[in-house]
C-alpha cells in the first residue's frame, strides 16, 4: 500500500484511483491536530493498513511542529496501546 501524504491527511488508492485508507487529521487549535477519521477498505482489512496510516498520520503531525489528539475510535485506541507516542 503506497500512502499518499498531505498536510492532515494521508491516504491509498488503489490500481483503479479508488479511495482504499484514509486518516485525517485537521488542526483544532494552533499546533494541535485531532486525529477524526480513519477508513480502511474492506480488502485491506487485517492487514496492518490501520496501523500504518495511525504512524503516518502522527509522523505528519510531527514533520507539522504539532501534537496529536484522537476523536476517532481506532485512533484512541491504538494511542492508548501506543502511550509512547
């Protein structure tokens, strides 16, 4: 899966440019991005995709000068098994 990143986003799409991950994580106040959204396709299910766009997602957030917040479910879960991050 290559990812595709941007500023507070970082995504996949497949050999057909059909949307297959997604994170997204806007500013919600200055130097703070909220992690609100991550989408895994079904064929990619179970195979670390999530996982993969979680540290992609928090890399951009650093390479951005910020820190990481998390509304998204996977999202807060995957911090709280992760407290190093």
């Amino acid at each position: 899966m290559e990812l595709t990143r941007e500023a507070t986003r970082v995504y996949a799409l497949n050999e057909e440019d059909r949307l297959v991950a997604e994170i997204t994580f806007p500013m919600t106040a200055p130097g703070v991005y909220t992690i609100d959204h991550t989408f895994v396709d079904p064929s990619l299910r179970g195979q670390g995709a999530a996982d993969a766009l979680v540290r992609a997602a928090l890399e951009q957030i650093r390479e951005n000068g910020g820190q990481a917040e998390a509304t998204c479910s996977y999202a807060l879960r995957w911090l709280e098994k992760h407290p190093e991050h």
